[in-house]
C-alpha cells in the first residue's frame, strides 16, 4: 500500500432508481475495484464502504455513475 493512501467512506446507489439491484450494482463495482489501486477496508452492507485508496482514485470514484458520495473517513 502506498504511504498516499487514505480512507475514503463512499455510498453506492442501492437501485433507488429501480432499474438495477444492489447485489448488481456492488458485482459492478469490486469489478471496478480490481483494476483499482484500491482495497476494502470496512463492508458496511448493501451500500456503505470504507476503502483505503489515493486521493486520485478517490477522485475517480465521484465520476462513476453508481457511486452517491465520497468523503475522507476518519
């Protein structure tokens, strides 16, 4: 792990909008996660991580359509 790395607390839509399960949506992002310099430090449940990544890929996270919130995590 890289001596940059932080945690970052982030929210995935759980399918709010109908058109995609949360199971569907948490496959998609680990798919994300793997080509990630990231890793999972705490699963929350359906749709609350804590991961420990660069500012840069924590950047990256807000940009992706199934991801509601990033924030630093104490």
């Amino acid at each position: 792990m890289s001596a940059q790395h932080r945690q970052y607390v982030l929210l995935l839509d759980a399918g709010r909008n109908g058109s995609t399960t949360p199971e569907a949506i948490r496959v998609k992002f680990f798919d994300w996660l793997e080509t990630a310099d990231a890793h999972v430090v705490q699963d929350g449940g359906a749709n609350r991580l804590v991961i420990s990544t660069s500012p840069e890929v924590a950047e990256q996270l807000t940009h992706l359509d199934y991801i509601l919130h990033v924030e630093p995590y104490a």
